[in-house]
C-alpha cells in the first residue's frame, strides 16, 4: 500500500515547511514585536526516541492487510495540529497512540473493522486528513480496552459526476487537491477551500461542518452536501439525493457536525459550482476594524454576496504583510462563471465609501493573486507551517473563531480581546497581541476570528497555552457566541460546548448515539459524554 | 377571550369565499375542460349537525380559563386543509375532534397543559393555523386515553427586534400578516410568504419546513431561523441566537421539520430582509415546459438568484389566466432593498433567449403585479377558497410537490404525469388533467409541483382520490424524489416518507423522541411509530 509519507508532527509532508524567506520574515516580526531572537530552539522530536506501548489488540487475519501497527503510523495518528498535541509530541509524549491503525478500502471494510472493534471493545477514532486543532482525531481509550484509528485515505476517489445538476459522489476520503484535480477537467469546482485544504479530506469537512475560504452564501460544508452515506455499527445511512426537502427533519444535518460519534462517513454526493471566469477584486483600506465592520455588515445584507469579503484588523495586516499597520484591510472580491461582475463590485465598493474605505488600487481582474489580497491569501495558505518552528522557540500562538449577530460584535470582540490580552499578561507576566479577523459574513452577523500570540516559558508552555485560551473562551460564550464557527468541537472545546449547548439537545443527541453506536465505540467523550460504560465481556 | 373566527369546514375566516367572478371562471374552465355543469353540490356540512362524543377529559380549574370544549372549537380542530379532510367533513363525519382545545398564553401555560396530559395520558396535537394539507394536525388518540389540541393563536406577539441584525423574535402562533405589519414600520420583512400565508402560523412553517414565495436562495425557513425556543415534555430547548456555527450538529435542525412530535416551538429569532426598492420583472413565454426547464437550470446556476423564477407548463398558465394555453410560461422577477437589478435582469433574459424563450413585455418594474405574471400571482394566492366549492361537485382536484435533482427531472416529471392520469383513468373512468409548475429551484435541481382534477363520483371520492394520489407518489419516490419539498409529511405521506427516510435515521429520531417526549405524547404516529404503548396507569 503506498500512502503519502505525512510528518508525524508539524503540518504536510515529510521535508515541507517554511522557507527560509518565510522563517526570516516571520522572525523578524517576533523580533520587532517581542524582542524574540531567533533561535533553533528545542529539537524536532524523532520517531526512533518515541515509546509506544505494545499493541493491546492485534487485527484478524482477514483484516490485518489493511492494518498497520508501525511506530510511524501509530505516532502519525496520536494527534491533530492543535498547539498542544505539538506541544506534548515536541516532549515526545505519544501516550495516545492508538494501537492499531486500519485503512480501509472501502464501507465493507470500514463494517468489518467496527464489528472487530465492538468484539475487542476497542473504541475508535475516524481520521480525515488529521487536521483537527480541536483535539478531534486524538484517540482516547476511556472505558474500553484498545484504540483503533480508521483513517479513510485510501477512499478518495471521484466516483460519478452528474455534469447537468453539477454534482459530484466523492469519497469521504478525497483530500482537497486531488478532488478539484478529479473536478477540474468537466469545468466544475466544490470550491471549499478550507486554510487545512490541502491536508485535509472531505468526511472531515462534513464531521466538523467546515467553513471554506470564500465568504458568503454557498461557503459552509452544510450547505454543500447533497445526500450521505456513513457506515455505523448498526449499518449503513443513506440519504437521498435531493436539491431541497420538507420531509421531516433532514438526515443529513443530523451528520453534519456529528465528529465521527454517530459513524464513519464514507461518501458524498457534493453540489459544486461552475468554475469561475469572471472576476474583480480590491484590498480596500479602513480608518479602523470597526469601521470595515460597519461596511461590511452593510454589503453582507445587501445580497451582492462578494466571494470574498474578509477584513483584518491592523495588526493582523501588518503580520501577515497586508498592511503597515496603520489601517484595517479589507480584502474584496467577485467571482462568476456566468457575467461580469463590474457592477456588483462598484456596488460593493460605495458601501465601503459611505465607511470611509479606500480602495488600495482600482479593482482588478487579477487582485485575487496580487496586491494586500494576494499577499494576505498567500500567507494564509503559508500559516499552518509556522507553529512547529516558533513553538520550538517556546511562541505560544493559537487562534480561536466564533460567530455573533452584528448588534452584540462590538461588545464580543472588546470583551474577548480584553480578556485574551489579561490572561496573557497574567500567565506569562508580558503583554502579547490578539489580532482579528473575520473570516466569514452571514447576513444577520459576522464569523470573528482571533490570534494570540507571546513568548511562553519551557516546561510551562501547556498550562500557560490553557490559560490563555480558556480566558478567550470564557468571553466568547459569555458575550453569546458559539465555541466554534468552523473549528469544531473535539476534545478541547468540550466544556464550553457543553455550556452553550441546550441540555436537552445533548440528551437527543445522546439518545441518538445510543441507536446507532449502542456500544459507544466511535469517539467517546467527542460531544457528549459516554452514556455508560462499555458491557462487560 | 377574542379569537378570529375561523371557518370550521373550508378556508379562512367566516363569510369568505370564492367571489361570484372567480366562481364564474372557475367553472367556466371545468366547463370546458370537462363538460361539468355549474351547480350547487352537496350543501356545505353546519356546525349544528354535527354529532362530537362527550369530552373524556377534564381540565383541571387552573387550565380551564385557557381550555374550551365547545363544538365549534372541537370542530375547527379536527382536520386541516387536506382533499380527504373536506371530504370527511363535508360527510359530517367529525370523529377526529379533539375532546379539548386549549389556547396557551405563554410557555408556562404549554408546560402546564403538557403536564396535564402526561396525567391523563392524552394524545397532543400541536396547532399553529392549521393549513396542513397532509393531515398534520389531525387528532389520533392511538394507545391514548383522550385527545388535546394546543392552539397556539394567543402566542402571536413580535416580542424583539434586533434593526441591526436584521432578525426579530416572534412567538410561534404569529400568522403571516400580523407578523409583517409589526416588521413594516422598521423597514423590514421576513419575506416568506407561502400559498397558505394568511391562514398559517411561524410555528407552523418551522414544524413543516415550509417553502417561501420565492423560488431562490433564502426562502425555506430552514435558512430564516437563528434561533428556536421549543417546550417539550422534559422542559423548554432553547438554542442560542448565531448567524453560523460549527459546534456539533445544528440543534435547530433536529426541531425544524419535527411537525410536533419532538416539542411545541414557542418562539424564534427568525432572519430579516430589507423590503424590497427595486424591482424588475417579466413573464417569458416558452415553446414547451421543457424548454423552460432548462432556461431555468441556466439562471439557477448562474448565481443571479432571482426573487422569483417559477414556470408553469402550458395548462397550468390557462387555468390561472396566465397563459392561452399554447406556451409554458416563466414567472420572472428581481428585488433588491439595495441596487437596481437591470444587469441582473437582462443577463437572465438571455438565458432565456438562448432556449428560445420571448419575454412577454419589455421588463417592467409592476410586473410583479400586472400581466402574466400578477395574473398568475392573484390566481396562486386565491386558489385555497376553490376547493371547498368545487368538491361540493364531486370535483377531485389535489396536489403534489416533490424535488430532484437536474438531471432526473425530466424522466421523474414523465413517469409521475403518465402514473397519474392512468390513476386517474382507472379510478374515474376519464380522462383528468395532470399539471405541473416549479415552486422553488436550486442549483442541483428544481422543485416539480403538480395539480391532478377530474370530476369524481359522489360516494366514491375518498376511494378514488386516494388510489390517484397514492399513483403520483409511488412514481414520485420510484424516480427517486422527495415525498415533500414544502407541505410536510404529516399522516397522509407517512407510507412514502417510510420509503425515503434512511431507516437508521427513523431509529435515530425515534430515540431522539423518547429522550424529550418519553411518554409518546405529542402527535403520536407523526413521522414516525410510537415507540411502544404508553405506559399502564
């Protein structure tokens, strides 16, 4: 079986990640901004210096072929990329490491390992690309006996094209790349480009209600999903293929966001969209993030529906090299692959006026790639490589998203950011940045999105990382936002979903569970609680 | 207390009807199409004739002042607006009755009256305007001792509105005008406006997934709600107001579409809409439906989103006056509360030039209200008065709505029209008439409505409209559609709905109820079987 070679920590393939141009200009701004000196820091962890222990489950015959139990595959499926799985892998702790790893071929083989699973009372982690910053991939044994991680890799292939209603059956197992490869040649695009989209797979997506890159309507995974297929340890769940319905309530929105819970999905029929062939974008410039905000909560309830229409705080800007500093940024475009956008775009850019908004250059065809956007949309792609480099040198830097009505995202984002910035002075004793972002914008409120970033201390970066983060959180559910717009819950995320959660959802949800994984198998202690230790014997 | 006096057989409110115009035209075309003679019919059934059993329940004197047993009550809550409810009713057959309608003035008096019924072991029938045209508010006692309706017309308050956000929350019981004009001196609307808009409730459109009038983007209530607030028998769910999330599977999701079986939904944050400035508008004729369709896959997949784009094939246009009967015609129409729709408008013309379709006038801005297009609009908002004359003379006319995806639309469309009018042919001994329109369109495909009338046989209506329906339908989910895309699925699609929903889900949702309705209260037999027979004592 040949299968891409990814790191066991850090993000991508074995021998990718930041340039040395990238490492410069990335130093150089912790340098002006903390006086951090660039150091080699302490040393990537090496897979000969990992212990794991000895697998407590060994796979039957008819399954070990598409079972491994090597040290790289077991340390490459121990964790996600949040901060603290590097954290704790970069202390060559790889005590979650599942201890069986299988890769199915396709749902007969994801159904037989389930019923292995439920015979071993192993319990099981579903894996996409292994891109969770949640903790959503990490396995954990809880009441059972072993852990088995089924990663979908080898399901990944384009099965049908229904050209007329522009749909595609893909399986869950398709990485980003190769999907819009196996779309490209009949004009069509899924046009969900998650930040993760190159390291990331579809099931994923679906499990974690993923948000892509663009910014309004059609953007959300959940809208994307035209019917499912998930292999749970009662059987197979499929939905229709329906552009619409009124028939109870959807199926698939029971799915979409379950976090590998309820099964394992293994394939879907996606909507997509014609390629794009018209375009116009702008950066344009604002006297501070609140007045972008203000302009954009205008065009977001305006039904122009710009593909993209993020905004950067100052800060943000300047770290990313989008601005000096001095000015919000937002980053404006239209896309269509039907008629010119001009007059959508003219619109679009007289809101940001009445704001006070500045457009950097008049727009342009090819703005999406040059200028503040194609810088910014640049260093987006370029980010996730960063943190396995700077978390050596001991940088505590982590995001966190949200989303909020307009009227209350005044007083969230001062709140959060006021909150993030104490709880950084109070765990590191210096003050650190929280910069932010939106990163999507619905018509009634906007999907804000926060960094921080300090310089921590070794042997403390984990309790501090909690701290920080936990303070953010608290603001965010305090002042009404929900724990994640596209992040997910996972393990990390748990006690504030919990909080924001109605109490009598999580009692259905707990019930459904128990109808399709009476077991409780798949992912225990992911959303809910297990609803009671696994039977005996 | 004062309550709007509703018509206890029929549509709307005491005193109203067809107009002696509309009853001219009316027959004129049943005349023509089928040589029927204008008469009187059956007389319409009289309150006075009607024989209802002795209430088997009490309320208790807390509830009493909320509680009412009197016949018009009993009668008014005993069908909705279905073909098979007037039939009955017009027999005076009105064994559904519900032994108590009771009026909550808050959600402590739902809880109250829930509990009471979980003491008396009765069966609840949430109720919102009862316009249910699939038997969804139709009493069934099943395992139960008595039967209680929960009217919630006293609910019916704008309570909230957030000008900022565009969103406002609104009590379930509030009925389509009473919610706009309480929106209309803030400049806004909620924009959804179903046939059956004068006589339903909000609680009502989320129960049943309802369908707006217009045919593109935010038009299914699914999209509207932000957040939902449902008493159930293990108390009150509410879910938090945000534009968008990732935290788990949406909770709203799991009540919009649970048609009452789930909880009674006491009031939502619903989504808003600027009103409408600027409009442009047109009827497109074209040479066949067909032809019209596939204009229409253009538009919906061009990212224009036109306010309206419904067609209607050739006969549908003559019998609402919209059309002579020779051409398939497209109701065509823009809106923006922000820009001029010209460039919108004239790209979706050339849609329709390029499949041969003529618009009928040069784009005006009050063709939403003149021409073909306002014709067919009064025709469509007039239609429900017509039922309750016709079917005095034995005239069976019904409908039926379904979605399904491009590529599948013309075979479904052929199989389910020439299922139909045998159907009709063997249960009539005629010819009838099949119809078909789209209501809404998606990008992956349309939503197919058709319109089946034949003059029947007084005696054997029941009979033969059921074996015609039942045709329509098995041909709806043998091609592969939805039992419903907008008028839910209540008792009357329950056989079709088993064949479409994913069985596990069934048992996920069946689960779900048990958890917040264990004692199988609430519209027993709706979506799906009760779990088991309520318990002794």
């Amino acid at each position: 079986m040949t299968k891409p070679r990814f790191k066991f920590f850090g993000w991508g393939r074995e021998g990718e990640g930041m340039t040395p141009e990238e490492e410069d200009f990335a130093f150089r701004r912790l340098g002006e901004r903390f006086g951090v000196e660039r150091a080699a820091g302490l040393p990537a962890p090496r897979l000969e210096d990992i212990a794991l222990r000895a697998p407590r489950i060994t796979p039957p015959a008819s399954l070990a072929p598409i079972c491994a139990t090597a040290p790289y595959d077991r340390a490459a499926h121990s964790y996600g990329k949040a901060y603290p799985d590097y954290l704790r892998a970069l202390q060559g702790d790889f005590a979650p490491a599942p201890d069986v790893v299988a890769y199915p071929r396709n749902e007969a083989d994801i159904a037989a390992l389930l019923d292995w699973a439920g015979g071993e009372q192993a319990a099981v982690t579903p894996f996409g690309g292994g891109s969770s910053v949640v903790g959503g991939v990490e396995p954990r044994v809880d009441g059972h006996k072993a852990a088995l991680t089924i990663d979908l890799r080898e399901m990944g292939a384009v099965l049908e094209i229904d050209r007329s209603s522009r749909a595609a059956r893909i399986q869950a197992g398709a990485y980003g790349p190769a999907l819009e490869a196996a779309l490209k040649p009949h004009g069509l695009t899924l046009r969900h480009f998650p930040q993760s989209f190159e390291y990331s797979t579809l099931g994923g997506w679906i499990a974690t209600r993923s948000g892509g890159h663009f910014a309004t309507l059609y953007t959300h995974i959940d809208d994307l999903v035209e019917s499912l297929r998930t292999v749970t340890p009662k059987g197979v769940l499929e939905s229709r293929r329906l552009p619409g319905s009124g028939a109870g309530p959807s199926p698939d929105r029971l799915m979409i966001g379950s976090e590998g819970i309820l099964g394992i999905i293994s394939e879907a029929w996606m909507r997509l969209q014609d390629r794009p062939r018209f375009r116009a974008g702008s950066a344009v410039r604002f006297r501070d993030f609140f007045a972008a905000a203000r302009a954009l909560r205008v065009i977001s309830q305006s039904g122009l529906y710009p593909a993209n229409c993020r905004i950067l705080d100052p800060e943000e800007a300047w770290n990313t090299g989008a601005g000096d500093g001095t000015s919000a940024i937002m980053v404006l475009g239209f896309e269509s692959a039907d008629h010119p956008v001009e007059p959508w775009m003219s619109r679009a850019l007289e809101c940001c006026r009445d704001h006070g908004g500045e457009a950097e250059t008049p727009a342009a065809e090819d703005a999406h790639r040059e200028g503040a956007a194609g810088r910014w949309r640049n260093a987006f792609m370029r980010m996730p490589y960063t943190r396995e480099r700077t978390i050596r040198c001991a940088i505590i830097n982590d995001t966190f998203e949200t989303a909020i009505t307009w009227e209350r995202f005044e007083t969230l984002h001062d709140l959060v950011k006021a909150a993030t910035e104490a709880a950084i002075r109070q765990a590191t004793g210096r003050a650190g940045e929280v910069t932010c972002r939106f990163t999507h914008v619905y018509p009634d409120g906007p999907a804000p999105y926060f960094t921080f970033t300090v310089p921590g201390h070794h042997g403390r970066l984990l309790e501090q990382w909690q701290a920080i983060k936990s303070a953010g959180l608290d603001a965010v559910i305090a002042a009404g936002g929900t724990v994640t717009h596209h992040h997910a819950v996972g393990r990390h995320h748990r006690p504030w979903y919990d909080r924001q959660r109605p109490p009598l959802f999580g009692a259905a949800l707990q019930a459904a569970k128990q109808a399709l994984d009476p077991q409780g198998l798949l992912n225990p202690g992911v959303l809910i609680d297990p609803a009671s230790a696994p039977p005996a014997g």
